[in-house]
C-alpha cells in the first residue's frame, strides 16, 4: 500500500500537462504562462528572487507543505517539509504558505492539536537544518475562529489574513472556495501583536480570499467576488494604503481576470503570479499561472539598501535586529534580521523617503545609520558594520579629599551573577582596566586600607556605542581622633607651642597655631594606617621637639611633646644627623632636622649654642676626636649658609669621650654617634618678642 501511495504521489506531483488556454472574459494584454507541471496545489508562495517555490498540495484529502528550487531551466522535484508536515504527527491540514521577503519565515495555516479552535495560523524560521518545527503566532491573532492565509510586511510591522466569512446572503459560483473576511493587525514589539482589525470596507466588499501584503507593506492583492457579477466567481483585485487604514477602493486587474477561479495572487520579481482553478472533465486543477505585472498593480518601488554585519575581531556574521524608523514621528516601521549563516541582510525600503535604521544584537554593541532615498545622492546601509561584545572599562581611583590616585585593589562582579568576577590590570597609579562582556550589569568595587570602601554599577544591557568607558571611584580616608599633650619637661605644665603634623605618606600637612593649644592640648583627626612627623615649635624659651607615629604600627591615643626650657647648659640630641661610614659630609635626611635648630635659634635671638658632636669607640681616640670635630663643623658650615649668625654658634667635637652609654653594643654604639646642641650662653633678652615668626 505504501509502495503505492508514493508512486501515486510522484505521478500527481510530477505529471506534466498541456498549459489550458485561459478563458479570458475580460481583454486583456498579456497572456499568463504556466509555472510548473504541479496541478494539485492549494497555495504557493515564491521567493522575490523567483528561484525558490512552497506548495501546499493535496494528498489524500490533507493539504502538505512542499518546497522546490529552480535552476534557470526547470523546477526541481517537490522535496516535502516534514519538520512541519510530520510535528503533530499524520492527518493536518496544511495551507496557505507564505515566505518572508528575505526567505526566513515561512507563514502558513493549520489544524493542528494546539490551536485555539479550527485552523490558527503558524511560522517556521530556516535554520542551518532546513526549516524549523511550526511556532504558533499565538494570540490575540489566533481565535476560535478559522484563521488563514497569514501574510506579513517585510518588516513584520503589520500582519494580514482572513477569517470565515458566512453570509448565506452573498451569492457566487458553487465551486468557488468559501468567502473570507480579512484582517489586519500591527505589531507592538518583536513578536508581539496588536488586536487584529478588519480591513476597510473598501477591501472588505462581501466576498475575499487568500489576501497578500506586497513588498512595499501597503499595497494588497487579494481575490475577491463581485457582488454584481457572482456568476464570474474569484478574481483577483488589489488596493494601496494611502494614509494610515485608508485605502484606494479595490481595483480589479483586468489582465488575470476570468470565469474561473484566480486566488493566491503575489507579485515577486517583475511578475505577478496566481492560482487558477479549472475544470477539466469534471476534475478540478489547480495550477500556478503568472503574467508580467501589470503597471497599475505595481506595488510602490522598492530600493534594497544591503550589507552585512560582522563581530568587530573575530570577523563572524552575526545575526542582529535592524529596526527601521521614521526619522520625523520616530514611528517603528518594521524590524529585520540578518542572516545567521552570513551576516548579509536586507532592507526592502519604499524610494523617496528617508529612515532611521538601529542595530541590536544581545551582548554586542549598537550601532545606527541613517537610509536616504529623497535625492539623486542617494544613502543607502552601510557595506559592513561591525559590533564589538566587549567593552574596556577604566576605573581611576582617587583619595577623596586631597584628590590624588590611589592604587586600590578593584572588583568587579557580574550582578546576575555575583561568581562571575573579571581581572583588572594596572595601568598606571590609580588606574586599573578590565574587559566587561556586553549585556550586563556590573558592580565595581574598590578597597585600599586606611579608606572606606566604595562601589559603583555600570550598566552595559542597553545600547552601548563607544567601547572604552572611564568611570572613577573616589575613597573616603579612616580617620581617628589623638590627642597632643605639650608641656615643659621640667614643671610637667602645658605649654603653647605651634605644631606641624606631617603626613609621610601622601601630600597632607596639618598646623595648629599657638592660640590652638589650650592648656598644652590640642586634637588632631588623623588617618589611621598612615605615618605622620610631629614637629612642635616651642615658645620663646624652649626646644623644639620632632617624632615620626605610623599610625598603621601603633594603636596611638594620645602623643606627648616634652619641650625643654632653654637654659645654659641645657643639651638637645638632634634626631637624623647621619653621616657616612669615616666621612663628615652630611646626608640630606639631615636637613629638617638642622632647620629646626635654625628656627629655634632665630626665635631665640639670646643663646648662643655649641653643635657637639660624639661618636663612638671604634677606632682610635685621636681618629674619633678628629672625625668628631670635621663632623660638628660641618653642621656648624650648613647653619652658617642658611643665615645664622657666626658669633651665634661654635662647633665643638668629644669624639669617643662622653658617651651616653656604654659602648659594649652595636645599638649602643649607634646612640653614642650623635650630635648635639648646648646652650653655652644667654645674651641679654632681645626687644623683639615674635616669638613664632620666621625670618
């Protein structure tokens, strides 16, 4: 039995027949030729380039989709969808093809198991693998009622088709297929469709079948009966959308006109095709006919502005979304879609007009151009555009008060998915960059120690343009508060004194005044983890006093500042005075140190001081007592040069002779290589009591 259906099959699909002489009852100028040797079909569709055909043809009472390809010459075997046909299994109905004008989509009619009631209308996209299993359009395009013979713009912006139409009232030929009522619906986003709505009246006269949108999405051929002429049963009629829903009457194509049945019409290519129904010793044929188009029934002139679209560095195609748009209202006119396989895309547009066309692909970035056609310097897409999918994102971190760059340590964290975390490099100090993918929101963090942490979000879903972002995170130092304590070393009591409290580590200087220290006290709010030099400038009458707190080391409260009270006889240890192994020339780590006895001898315009200078027990004493000299008249010469008086300073050096301890350690003997300043003598007060002024 099997054996047979198929040779059934191939003689119906195949058998070739003498073309029927039209019976024309109307004039008519060009004479339709057949298209193919198929006399069984139900539906067509063709492809615009006029090389690739769907059937839907009858079998054993059920309607199946078939597809063939031609090759200049004839048309190849009729090759069957089963990845349609065979979905739902044996026993559906199948109708009412029609191919997307880029040969993507395929739109067709159906009884299938899951439809909402009758036959509801469905789509297949071509994969790699052929065409793929049917998607229902779903509502609220499909109903309980019979939807069919489903036909879309090339930018999917609108949709038409028709219903049963019962109106026992209306009268035509027995044989003529069912009347039909058609209906439009636009599209709200990708996908989405609005509520479907009848054409206008001017369309909709009584009668109507298997409705066409044409390439332009505003020109309509349909079949239809004329109510004043039933006897003549379907012919085919078109109308244009002059304004939106309002149409030019339909007009009868007077070429194709007939007594019999002419349904199907399309036009693709420079030819317009239809279905035309016959008798022939009782048996109905059904064969594919087309004429060239007839001028009036063209449809609005189209321009196709084409390119392709690549990934940015790999060089693939890529698949996007090319949405057109009106440029003046910003109305969507329709959304197309480049190949998979090639990137090449395709855009039907309407002459003498301007659009707006975006590119969007998920996790790849947007781009935009502009389509002319309202002048002889013509715009059209771009040849290639190219889309990248990941961004470089730049993230300067900067302390928040001084505004210097920090070199903090970043994170950054996909926020769908927090275990996604991506690699910054350094650039530079407070730069770090990292490459983000395309498509999602990210949470970029940043810590340095001593600063409170803080983050931001950059979102990369939207349209993304530029692929290079600069984004800049600013930190906020932990601070604590300490308190300094000055007071005289003898009597314990406060004392006013100016301090300087410097930060070593970054550009950060704070000063109190005199007037600041009330009883000897004053509070400083510090940075923790940093290391700051204490410099306290006593009153007229006292040293001055120098320390280094790393504040990072050491849990400090409180810093305490004894001043000594300037006396005869009174020696200071001066901090930092180092010099080279046997040399007498000073290292610049002394010079803060050797300024501060400069200011001190300046505010203190009475003493007279002696720079002594001691080291320790190595070598022999005569060495040391010479070294010790050189080394003291070297302080001596680096104050003389910065403006002390000479009768003001002498230099003195003890070499090994008076050592603070014992000699009997290398940290010992460290702190017994030293220098000093004595007060040797009080001259009688001075007159100028600017005690804090530097001269």
């Amino acid at each position: 039995m099997m054996k047979l259906k198929q040779v059934f099959l191939r003689v119906l699909l195949t058998s070739s027949i003498v073309a029927l002489a039209a019976n024309i009852a109307l004039s008519q100028t060009t004479t339709p030729e057949t298209v193919g040797t198929w006399t069984r079909v139900s539906g067509f569709s063709i492809s615009e380039d006029e090389t690739y055909i769907i059937l839907s043809v009858k079998i054993l009472g059920k309607n199946q989709l078939y597809e063939s390809s031609f090759d200049g010459d004839r048309w190849s075997e009729l090759k069957p969808i089963e990845a349609i046909n065979k979905h739902y299994g044996e026993g559906f109905d199948i109708d009412g093809p029609a191919l997307s004008y880029n040969k993507q989509i395929l739109f067709f009619h159906a009884d299938f198991p899951d439809s909402e009631g009758g036959t509801d209308i469905y789509y297949s996209t071509l994969t790699a693998d052929g065409w793929s299993a049917p998607i229902s359009i779903g509502k609220p395009i499909n109903t309980n009622e019979h939807e069919m013979y489903p036909s879309a713009s090339p930018g999917l912006d609108r949709i038409i088709f028709s219903r049963y139409n019962d109106n026992p009232d209306f009268k035509k030929p027995k044989e003529s297929p069912t009347c039909h009522k058609l209906y439009m619906a636009s599209s709200i986003s990708k996908g989405q469709w609005e509520n479907p709505v009848a054409v206008h009246h001017k369309v909709n006269r009584g009668c109507e079948h298997s409705p066409r949108l044409a390439i332009d999405g505003k020109t309509i051929l349909f079949s239809s009966v004329d109510a004043t002429d039933y006897k003549q049963g379907y012919n085919v009629y078109f109308t244009r959308e002059i304004i939106d829903d309002n149409w030019l009457d339909a007009v009868l194509i007077p070429e194709i006109a007939s007594d019999e049945q002419n349904t199907n019409p399309q036009i693709a290519g420079e030819h317009l095709y239809f279905l035309k129904t016959t008798i022939d010793r009782k048996e109905e044929l059904k064969q594919i006919f087309r004429v060239k188009t007839p001028a009036q029934a063209k449809h609005a002139e189209t321009i196709n502005s084409k390119g392709v679209i690549v990934d940015l560095e790999s060089q693939q195609p890529i698949d996007a979304t090319l949405t057109v748009f009106n440029p003046t209202t910003l109305k969507e006119l329709g959304y197309f879609e480049s190949d998979k396989q090639t990137g090449e895309f395709l855009l039907p547009l309407i002459n003498h007009k301007n659009y707006i066309v975006d590119v969007r692909k998920h996790g790849y970035s947007f781009a935009s151009f502009m389509v002319d056609f309202r002048n002889e310097t013509e715009i059209k897409a771009p040849s290639r555009i190219e889309l990248f999918k990941e961004v470089e994102l730049n993230v300067s971190v900067f302390d928040s008060e001084n505004f210097r760059p920090l070199n903090a340590d970043i994170s950054i964290y996909r926020l769908d998915n927090e275990s996604n975390s991506y690699i910054t490099e350094r650039l530079n100090e407070g730069v770090n960059a990292a490459s983000l993918p395309l498509g999602y929101e990210y949470k970029v963090a940043a810590q340095n120690i001593g600063f409170e942490s803080n983050e931001l979000s950059i979102d990369l879903r939207g349209d993304v343009v530029f692929s290079h972002f600069e984004r800049s995170l600013s930190l906020l130092p932990i601070k604590k508060e300490v308190e300094i304590e000055i007071s005289d070393s003898e009597t314990n009591e406060g004392v006013a004194a100016e301090i300087i409290i410097t930060n070593l580590n970054r550009e950060e200087v704070i000063i109190f005044k005199a007037d600041d220290v009330k009883n000897g006290k004053v509070r400083a709010v510090l940075r923790e983890g940093d290391k700051y030099e204490f410099t306290v400038r006593g009153a007229q009458g006292y040293s001055f006093h120098n320390q280094v707190i790393d504040l990072n080391k050491e849990d400090t409260e409180t810093i305490k500042a004894e001043l000594v009270s300037l006396k005869a006889e009174t020696s200071i240890r001066l901090n930092n005075i180092n010099f080279s192994s046997n040399s007498a020339d000073l290292s610049s780590e002394a010079f803060p140190e050797l300024n501060r006895v400069i200011q001190l001898i300046f505010d203190n315009p009475a003493i007279v001081i002696e720079i002594s200078a001691h080291t320790d027990n190595v070598g022999s004493a005569r060495f040391n007592k010479v070294l010790s000299e050189r080394r003291a008249q070297s302080v001596v010469a680096y104050l003389l040069e910065n403006g002390v008086p000479q009768d003001r300073i002498v230099a003195k050096g003890y070499g090994l002779s008076n050592p603070m301890v014992p000699n009997n350690s290398d940290e010992n003997r460290a702190l017994n290589r030293r220098v000093e300043f004595k007060i040797i003598d009080i001259k009688e007060e001075s007159s100028n009591e600017n005690s804090f002024e530097s001269e």
